[in-house]
C-alpha cells in the first residue's frame, strides 16, 4: 500500500556534510503533509531530488538536543 | 535476506523525548558491528530492547550540527 505525502522545507539550517556522490546530511526546518515545521535531520540527494533516512525532532527535542551539544 | 549486525552504546549521552508508551529519542554514541563510535539519534523502546529509526553521524558531521545549534 502506498502512501501519499507532502513535504516543504521551509527553511535550510544547515548542510552537515557531502559524500563523494553529491548526497548530503543536512539539519532542515520541514512540514510534513502541511502540519506544523518540525527540524529535520536527513540524507538528501543533489536538489533534494531523493530523501534518505533520517530523523524529525519537535522543538522541545531539538532545545534539548541543543542544551546538550553547548554543554559539551 | 537477513543481515546480522551488532552494537553496543558506548555511552548514553542525553535523552531528548519520551512519549506515552515509554519509548525515548536519545542521543548516544554506539559502535556499529565492532567499528569505531559515533553518535547516534534514535528512538529506543523502554531499556534499549528495540531500536525505531534514527540516524548516525560522524565526528566531523557531530562538529557541524554542534556549531550550528551553538549559533542559534
């Protein structure tokens, strides 16, 4: 069964890293299916034509994420 | 095809999230099948004894979201 969805980003935060074939590793601001931006860290291919596997933080697990990250 | 594969969590950083049925968003450092740590953002079902999606970084990709977040 497949799935529809949707998805924009609203904002691009940052671009981590680019492997050798043009996928990169990037901390975006995303809605998903219209709902309400979610940061985003994610494999991208070239013009985010492809999205790999990645991971959706709501902003109290990305303040967490960044309390931590200062702290260390 | 199964694969086999391995880990252990080095060290349990922070943990970002818990939702209702005690699964949490963690930020760890594991070494996938014996290979050298990285860090890791994840959902873990209640002592680790599954694992939902997530995604690794290196140490230069880590350095990057860390001075990203620093910045905001």
């Amino acid at each position: 069964m497949s799935q529809e969805f949707s998805y924009d980003i609203l904002e691009e935060i940052a671009v981590l890293s680019e492997n050798t074939k043009g996928w990169t590793k990037e901390l975006n601001l995303i809605s998903w299916n219209g709902r309400p931006a979610k940061f985003d860290l994610r494999d991208w291919a070239p013009n985010h034509e492809k999205m790999g596997k990645g991971i959706t933080l709501t902003n109290e697990e990305f303040a967490a994420l960044k309390e931590t990250l200062t702290k260390m």
